[in-house]
C-alpha cells in the first residue's frame, strides 16, 4: 500500500510567498487589437495566432500572437484583409487559406507563417478561391476541404479538396500539393483530427442548410469513406475537438427557418467506427470547444430565445473519461462565434459577436485549470515516473499527489516551486523553482508514492505551484529519473 504523508508541503511557505507572487486567476481576460468575428485560429510552440476575421461588412487583415509563456501579445499583417479563414499547422508552417475578401468575391490565397522565425513566407494558392473551408492537419498533411465560392452575399459550396503534404516539399512546392473531392459540395463543416483520421463533420449544403454528412480521411491507408451525425446541423469552425481516438462534435444549428439549435454531442471512435451521443444542458450554437487533455471546455455560443439566436456567456466542462459534466462556468462576455485553441494547457477564447446588433468584440478569455501537466520527465527502469495532481486547491480541502512508474522501495525527493525554473538538471529538465525541497519520501513495493494534505487557507486566486519529483534510479543518468511536472492553480 502506497504511503500517504500529510503536511508533505510546509504550507506556511506558501503562505509567506503567495503574497509576492504573480498571480493569475482560473478565468483572466486579455484583448485583441482589433473587433472582429470569423477569425481563423491555431496555437504552435506555446502562442495561439488569431488572423484575420470581420467587424461587420470590414474584413480585418490583422493577426494577433499570445505568447502563453510571457502573458503578452504581439500582432502581424495578412498579405489581404479577409474573413472565414481556413488555418492550420503543419511541421515548421502555420496556413491560413481562402477567405471572403468582400461581400461577393472570395481568394484561393494561402498565407505562409514560418513559426520558428515568426516570419511571413511568400504566398501560395489554393487550387480554387473560396471561403469557410475547412482545415486541419493529419500526419504531414495539411488539409482543406470544402467551403464557398463567390463571397458572402453569394456563397456556393465547393467539393474541392486541397492537400499539402510537407514531407514532399516547402508550400511553395507544387509537387507538395494535390486535389481530391468530398462525397458532397459543403461549406462550413467542422474539421477534427482524432487518431490517424481528419474528419469533415456537418455544414450546409446545395440542398440542406443543416447537413449531416462526414468525410474521413484515414491517413494510415489513404482511403476517405462517408459516414454522418446523427442530426444534420452547421455546428461552426470551433465547435470539434478530439482526445485521443476521439473525435466530438459539439451542438449546432439545424435550420434557419425556423430556427432550430441542437443540443447533440455527436462523438466518433476512430477506433471502431462508431457513432454514440450524448446532450449539452441544453440546445446551443457556434461554441467554440477546446481539447485540454481528457477535459473539453465548451464555451459561448447563442441559446434559443423563443424562435431568436441570443448569446451566452455559458460554460460547460466536459470530462471525456466519465462523459460528465462539471458544474457550468460563464466567459465574461456572452457572445457567438468565439475563435478557440488551446495553448501551454490553457483554453483561449477570442473576440466573437456579441449579438443583438450589438457588433463584435475585442475580449479574449483565457482559462487555466486547476491542474496542468506540463511533461519534461526523464526516463529510468520504467520509463518516465508519472506525477499526478489532484483535488480542487480550496483552502482547507484535501489535494493529493501521486507518484507511480518509479522504482520498487527507492527514494524520491518532492521539489515544490512558486515560480517556473525550466532549468536543465542532471540530463533532464527541472521545471520548478526549488523554493521547497523536500527529501528521502520512500516508494512502495511497486513504485507508488502519495503524498496528501489539506491545501492551505488563504491563498489569491490564480496562485501557481510547481511540482516535480526526482526518483533514486539505477538505469537513469546520474542514477536519477524526474517525472513529469504538473502545475496547480488555485480558483
């Protein structure tokens, strides 16, 4: 049986610091540099990049940079203002493809953001001009299915498929580049990545505002097959998310006359092919939901208010291991259409409309859970020992944290800090700052240590803890394994 510890954390330590730290709540705000909605977003190396979009009738060129680590923003320029941008990342490049650049024209322009230098690259193009694509990246290849030709005021669904595969080539490559075809014209599906498959989900059609069908790509055999949700609907760009073999599907709108919202969490195994569902608290539409491990925050979007779209500031937390839901949270601003991603284990949720004729936002919500796991272990006889954190970081409540994977009956030494170190250590990385040590914890006969308390009283919101343990190992260098280190947060 695995040793429990009480007071393993001498808490009046925190106490004394807690009053010089930089704290940061569970739920912190931020802006962008500019109104707008239908913004094409993605996060790479610990920043979420949020390009172009509209403010009304005026289509933005601006690209807003969250650096996660800093807590600070920086902006570039698109090479063209324009809005429903398809994005993603693929290897060293970041694409933002297509868009609606007025009310009746659309661009196959793609533009090339090389995320290790932050630098544009000169453009590439689409093999059509069309806005609301789809986009996401599978493997080497980054995909871009569907969308409207013309522009906004004449939209026209496109069967057009884009792939640019980086393992022949630059984007600048056309032998990088091929066309293939979706099993029906669509624009504005919801593309997801689970497992070895991109999965197209949903949209309007020619013939139904609200579609059902979904195109998979299995990037394992190259073969794309045709399935559908179980309630046609346009569930909008940020309403996917998958963890692990996963892929979920999150409300949408069915009709617009009359108008009808969908409360169906469609979820697809990617594993065996089938479809099961379950329900939100209720019928919502355009939500942006972001994946943080095997937790999905559901955030936003517009309820139905008698037959009219209003807006929520509505949260809901998603355990995919339990398929429970958390009680709800609120953003601080209620509006549809939020772009969402998540970055250094924290959901972003910026700009949005606000509705009601109300126009767009600038807000950005930022939330960071309770517990974030922030990896950098180093390997020994069972590979990387597994640090996990839990409880709810309330003054007074219990948190425990529980160590496994380690050697039988060795000793492992808990390094708690205020601040993050990232230093490296002994051929390892030690993340936290070592303003508490605390040495000789013994494991147990199959490598388990946890370690309980009562968390201390008193604490601010948005209070940061590093931890991370360093395990006596006979087959790690310097005969010392790390685990993985985790971060709380107090709410």
């Amino acid at each position: 049986m695995s040793r429990v510890l009480n007071r393993w954390v001498p808490c009046a330590a925190i106490l004394v610091l807690a009053t010089a730290s930089d704290s940061r709540a569970g739920w912190t705000t931020g802006a962008l540099s500019a109104p707008r909605q239908s913004v094409g977003a993605v996060s790479v190396g610990g920043k979420a990049i949020f390009a172009g979009g509209r403010n009304g009738s005026v289509k933005s060129d601006v690209v807003d940079v969250y650096d996660e680590a800093t807590d600070t923003w920086t902006k570039l320029t698109l090479s063209q203002p324009r809005t429903h941008i398809a994005a993603t990342v693929v290897g060293p490049y970041a694409l933002f493809a297509g868009g609606a650049v007025t009310n009746s024209t659309s661009t196959a322009r793609v533009d090339v953001l090389d995320t290790q230098t932050m630098t544009w690259l000169p453009t590439v193009a689409l093999s059509q001009a069309r806005w609301a694509a789809a986009a996401t990246t599978v493997g080497t290849k980054a995909i871009f299915a569907g969308g409207n030709s013309a522009g906004l005021f004449n939209p026209s669904p496109s069967i057009v498929i884009d792939i640019y595969d980086a393992s022949l080539g630059t984007p600048h490559n056309p032998i990088a580049w091929s066309t293939k075809t979706l099993s029906l014209s669509r624009a504005l599906m919801t593309a997801v990545t689970a497992g070895n498959q991109a999965i197209f989900a949903g949209g309007v059609s020619a013939g139904a505002f609200g579609d059902s069908t979904v195109d998979i790509y299995d990037d394992s055999t190259g073969a794309w097959t045709a399935t559908a949700l179980s309630q046609g609907r346009l569930i909008g760009a940020a309403g996917g998310c998958s963890v692990g073999p996963y892929a979920y599907f999150f409300g949408g709108q069915v009709s617009s006359v009359p108008f009808v919202l969908s409360d169906v969490v469609d979820i697809y195994d990617t594993q065996t092919g089938a479809w099961t569902n379950m329900n939100l608290s209720g019928p919502r539409g355009g939500v942006a939901a972001v994946a943080l491990d095997d937790t999905i925050v559901v955030a936003g979007g517009a309820v139905d208010a008698g037959g009219v779209a209003v807006t929520t500031d509505l949260v809901e937390v998603l355990d995919a291991g339990t398929s429970t839901f958390g009680p709800p949270m609120q953003l601080s601003l209620a509006r549809v259409d939020p772009a969402g991603v998540a970055v250094g284990g924290k959901a972003v949720f910026a700009g949005g409309n606000l509705g009601g004729g109300a126009g767009t936002t600038t807000r950005v919500d930022v939330y960071t859970p309770t517990w974030i796991d922030l990896g950098e272990g180093k390997a020994g006889v069972l590979g990387v020992p597994q640090l996990e954190g839990s409880g709810t970081l309330v003054g007074g409540t219990p948190v425990t944290l529980a160590l496994s994977d380690a050697p039988a009956n060795t000793t492992a030494h808990l390094i708690v800090g205020f601040t993050a170190l990232n230093a490296p250590f002994q051929d390892g990385l030690l993340v936290p700052n070592t303003n508490v040590v605390i040495p000789g914890l013994p494991t147990d006969g199959s490598g388990a240590l946890i370690l309980g308390a009562n968390w201390p009283v008193g604490l601010p919101p948005g209070f940061e803890v590093f931890f991370q343990v360093l395990v006596t190992d006979p087959i790690a260098t310097f005969n010392l394994s790390q685990s993985n280190a985790v971060q709380g947060t107090t709410p």
